[in-house]
C-alpha cells in the first residue's frame, strides 16, 4: 500500500508517553504517524521503535505559530493528507500559586491550550477535507481541585471548553472533536515528578479504585477509539480514563 493511501495522524507531544503510545497503535492498525515534538532525541528514539515506514518526526514547538505552520505545511507536502491530529503536548510543574509568576502560568498555558489552538488551527482545512477527527489530551486534573496546580488544572479545564466549542463550530465541517482526560500514567512526565519529590504515587494508588497507574497503551486504546470511524456520532465529549479515580465514593 502507498503512503498516499494510509491514514495519517499528526501528534503532537508524539514521541514519548501517550503521544508515542498513540503513534505504536496508529501503526499498528495501519496508518502513518507525523511526530511533532519539541525533544530531538525523543524523536530519533521514536522512530526507530515505530520504523521509518510507518512514520517520520518533525520538531516542532507548539508555542510558536510559525512552527507549527512548518509542521503542518510539510505534511501538506509530504503526506498530502491529514485524517487525525491528537494534541497531547505537555508538561508537569507544580508550584505554590502564591509563587507562581505570570511567566510561568503562561508559558504553561501557552503548551497545552495555546498548543491545541495553533495545532487544530494549523489542521483544520486539512481534516476538513478527510472529514477527520481530534483528540485533546485533558487530565482528571479538569475535574479535581489540585493544589499546586493551578495553571495545570486551569489549562486542562480551557482545553475541554475549547473541545467542546470546536465541536460544535467545526460540525458542519465534517471534523469531529472530543478530549480524553487520563488518570496517572506510567510516563516520563509522571516519572520525573516523582524522582523531584513532586508527586507520591502511594496515595494515587490506594485512592484509586483500579489500584494502579495506567499504562500508556490503555490511554492510546480510548484515543484510537474517539479517532476512529467507531466513534463516529461522538463529538464534544470529554471521555475519562481514570481507573475509577474521579467516580470514587469510597471515602464516604
Ligand atoms: N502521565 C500522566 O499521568 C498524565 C495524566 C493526565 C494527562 N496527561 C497529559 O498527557 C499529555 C502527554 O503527557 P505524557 O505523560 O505522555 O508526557 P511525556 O513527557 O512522556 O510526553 C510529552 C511530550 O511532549 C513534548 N513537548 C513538551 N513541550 C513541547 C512543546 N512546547 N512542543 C512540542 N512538544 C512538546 C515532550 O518533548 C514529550 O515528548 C500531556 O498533555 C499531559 O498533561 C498526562
């Protein structure tokens, strides 16, 4: 089969954690994968896990238009097409809200809502013409008050608005948007909190019901679904794959 003829998905974030997770299953199920990602030597490694048939990677900084634009205007010159875009690029870095400067929370919104405006904004012609799909990566931090993460939890909650409003303005366009809000992922976010001291895994686990941390692949398996032709009447919708974390009543 030609390159032409395959499914492509544009991730950005794409070469570690649930972005790379996503990509492995893309592949997997046939398509190619467009890893935009700020890391090179995440990018590298990505690829030669995935075969450089299957997919290519393209740094990109989602907190700068112009680079994004690149990114997408190869893909316009190289695949030719756009059937998925998943927006998942991130970062984790909690600090005391009273300390927190607006350099900061702005930079941390600028990666996750600025990234997905610039990246669906960026894709929006080209999924309009495959009638594709989106998928926002939110977090189980839109949902819970978390201390010592408000620009986190600010970023996440915009993310699902911002779902929610594209959804419905980009219907008519034949592009559907939906977000998927994880619980606490085995990734190299989650690892390096935990090595600083910033996240205790021991209380996330017995407060779980499912009683573990996920893995990437089990978050990958819900993106896949929300992008796929399965989910095809599912639209601004803001699926949470938690382990029972938000739901449980347990301490009633
Ligand atoms: N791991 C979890 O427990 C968890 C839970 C809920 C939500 N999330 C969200 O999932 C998404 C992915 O997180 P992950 O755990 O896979 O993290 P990860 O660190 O494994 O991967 C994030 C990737 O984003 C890239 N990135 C960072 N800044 C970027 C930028 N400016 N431009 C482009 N790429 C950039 C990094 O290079 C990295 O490859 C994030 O949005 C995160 O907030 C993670």
């Amino acid at each position: 089969m030609g390159i032409l003829e395959r499914r492509v998905v544009a991730i950005t974030g794409g070469a570690s954690g649930i972005g790379l997770a996503v990509a492995e299953r893309w592949v997997a199920d046939g398509g190619f994968a467009v890893l935009l990602d700020l890391s090179d030597e995440n990018i590298v490694a990505a690829i030669s896990q995935l075969g450089a048939e299957n997919a290519r990677g393209i740094r990109t900084d989602v907190t700068k238009q112009e680079s994004v634009d690149a990114a997408f205007a190869s893909i316009v010159q190289r695949e030719g097409r756009l059937d998925g875009l998943m927006n998942g690029a991130g970062i984790g870095r909690p600090s005391p809200t009273a300390e927190t400067s607006d350099a900061d929370f702005e930079f941390l919104m600028s990666i996750h809502l600025g990234g997905v405006l610039r990246a669906s904004r960026a894709a929006h012609s080209l999924l309009s013409a495959s009638r594709g799909a989106i998928v926002n990566i939110s977090s189980v931090a839109a949902k819970n008050g978390m201390p010592q993460r408000a620009s986190y939890c600010s970023a996440k909650s915009a993310i699902e608005g911002f779902t929610r409003s594209t959804a419905v303005e980009w219907a008519p366009d034949g592009i559907r948007v939906n977000a998927v809000a994880p619980g606490y992922v085995r990734t190299a976010l989650t690892d390096a909190l935990i090595a600083e001291g910033k996240l205790n895994d021991e209380p996330i686990v017995s407060r779980t019901p499912l009683a573990r941390f996920a893995d990437p692949q089990e978050i990958a398996a819900v993106v896949s679904f929300l992008l796929s032709p399965d989910a095809s009447f599912v639209t601004g919708h803001s699926l949470v794959a938690d382990g029972g974390l938000t739901i449980d009543g347990n301490w009633y």
